[in-house]
C-alpha cells in the first residue's frame, strides 16, 4: 500500500474532514501512542498504519478496504 492509498481509504471509510481530524489527533496505542500522521512521518508502512487505525476504531474488515474489498498483503516483519 502507498501513502496515497492510506489517504484514499480515510477519506472513504471515514470522510474526509472527520477522517484528517482523525489522522491527526487519533492516538494509537500500538504504535507507541504515535498519530497515524506521526506514523507516517516516522517511516512506518502505510499498511501498518491503516490496520492498526482499524483495529482501534473497531472498523469490520468488511469495510476496511472500502469498494474493492482487496486487502493488500502486510509487510513483512511487521504485525
């Protein structure tokens, strides 16, 4: 998954305005209390981070990866 498409999955699955707020302010226990901006920004795989964003919201895997349904595979080494 590439950044744009983590971005193009919050907008879907969350909206775009409440889905940014989000991103910025969203506190995730898993990765060290990190942002899923502060994330990014830190080098963590967009894949990782999307996951873990659902896991936290409690977002069903039948919407997480929004029209198509096609989850990417996970990085290795990583969850």
């Amino acid at each position: 998954m590439k950044e744009r498409e983590f971005w193009q999955l919050v907008d879907e699955v969350f909206g775009h305005s409440y889905g940014r707020s989000l991103s910025r302010d969203q506190s995730l226990t898993a990765l060290d209390a990190m942002t899923p901006v502060e994330a990014l920004e830190a080098g963590v795989q967009p894949r990782v981070v999307w996951n873990v964003l659902c896991d936290q919201m409690d977002v069903p895997d039948s919407r997480r990866w929004g029209k198509d349904h096609n989850a990417p595979p996970m990085p290795a080494g990583r969850f």
